[in-house]
C-alpha cells in the first residue's frame, strides 16, 4: 500500500480535552505535512515540519517528528467543537516529489 | 503563499460522458502536478503524476485510458475522466510542488448519474 498508517483511526473526545493522533511512515522522507479536512471539503494544510526537525508548533498545535521511528504525533489542545474534522499526515519521500497520504484520523469533539 | 486552483469545485455528469476538470498553479511554475481521489470516509489515493511536455505516470491499478491527463503548460494540467460511470463518483484533488512543498487545490467532487 502506498499509504502510511494513523491512529487512531477515530477519536471521540470532549471540548476542552487534548487530542493526539499518530503517523507511521514507510521511506525516508524531505517533510511530513498534517492537514485537516472538513467532511467532504478540501485540504487545510495545518503545519509542515521538515525531516532535520523534531518538534514544531503552531497555536494550539504540537507536531513531532521521530525519523528514526518513522513517525510523528499530531497534538491539539484545549479542543473545540470547531475541531471535528479528519486529520491526515502526509509526506514527501527523498529522492521523489509525490506526497502520500495516511489512512487519516476522524476526530469528534463533542461540545 | 503559493495557490493552486482547481476548477470546477463540483460537477454532475450522466453515465457515459467525459468531464474534465483542471488544475492551475496561480503563482509558480509546476513541471509536476499530482492527481488524487478520495471515496468517502477514506484517505487521499495518488492516481497519477502530471508532467509538462510528456506523458503522465499513473499508479498502479489505475487505468490510464480512463482518467487522461494532459500538461500542456508550466500552469496547468487537466484530468479526463472519460466514459464516466457512477463508480467513478469521488472527490478529486490535484496538488503542486513548489520546492518541497505542496500545494493543494480545492478538490472537485464528481458525481455521475
């Protein structure tokens, strides 16, 4: 499969709490890019954190990135109702330009 | 921030004809250009690398003489989809690097009846 790997693939959580979503990568990798999408809407680029970085914010967002586990962790917090969405990682192997994305993850902040 | 735009946003087609949908880079120039589809509840799936000046890529599974693809410039690339049926019915999205980054367009969501 062409895809890397999220969880958890759905997550349910109360306005207020954290929220933390997981990635899993298969090849080396430029960058690694966390995007939001609103049911059937387009893509919100929401950070990109570059393979010489560990960590990175962005507001109420927290991003890792673990090269030598081929992974990274996607952290939201003080969620808001305004946060349901789901939530995809996605890279850009070395040596290529394609951008391939994770399964995804469907966040449900209730209010 | 560069811009890639994606045009129509959403179309409805009947079973057997073509639709073609395009994608712009606004801001900068992109030799490549990426297509992807999405069914619902489900993640982005590459479909095809886009080149200017030279024939698509496609990945596997993925039938070229269905979904046609032409770069015919620095700006822009256009997707076929031929003969459409109501299987072909899904969100396309097409995307744009400039250096490293990419760019998305707004998607476009098919619907054949």
């Amino acid at each position: 499969s062409q895809q890397g790997e999220e969880d958890p693939q759905a997550l349910s959580i109360q306005e207020g709490e954290n929220a933390t979503m997981n990635c899993s990568y298969k090849t080396s990798i430029n960058n690694l890019q966390w995007y939001r999408q609103n049911s059937g809407r387009g893509l919100v680029h929401l950070i990109l954190i570059r393979s010489n970085e560990r960590e990175k914010h962005s507001g109420r967002l927290r991003v890792t990135l673990d090269t030598s586990k081929k992974s990274s962790s996607l952290l939201i917090t003080a969620s808001r109702a305004a946060d349901t969405a789901s939530y995809f990682c996605a890279t850009d192997a070395t040596g290529g330009f394609k951008t391939i994305f994770g399964a995804g993850t469907r966040l449900f902040v209730k209010a | 921030g560069a811009v890639v735009s994606q045009h129509p946003s959403w179309v409805i087609c009947k079973s057997g004809t073509s639709v073609k949908i395009e994608c712009r880079s606004l801001d900068f120039q992109a030799t490549t250009m990426f297509w992807y589809r999405q069914f619902p509840k489900q993640s982005l799936m590459l479909m095809a690398t886009s080149n200017e000046g030279s024939k698509a890529t496609y990945e596997q599974g993925v039938e070229k003489d269905k979904f046609l693809i032409n770069h015919a410039s620095l700006t822009l690339s256009t997707l076929t989809v031929t003969s459409a049926h109501p299987e072909d019915s899904s969100f396309y999205i097409c995307s744009a690097n400039r250096g490293t980054e990419a760019f998305f367009g707004q998607g476009t969501r098919l619907t054949v009846v």
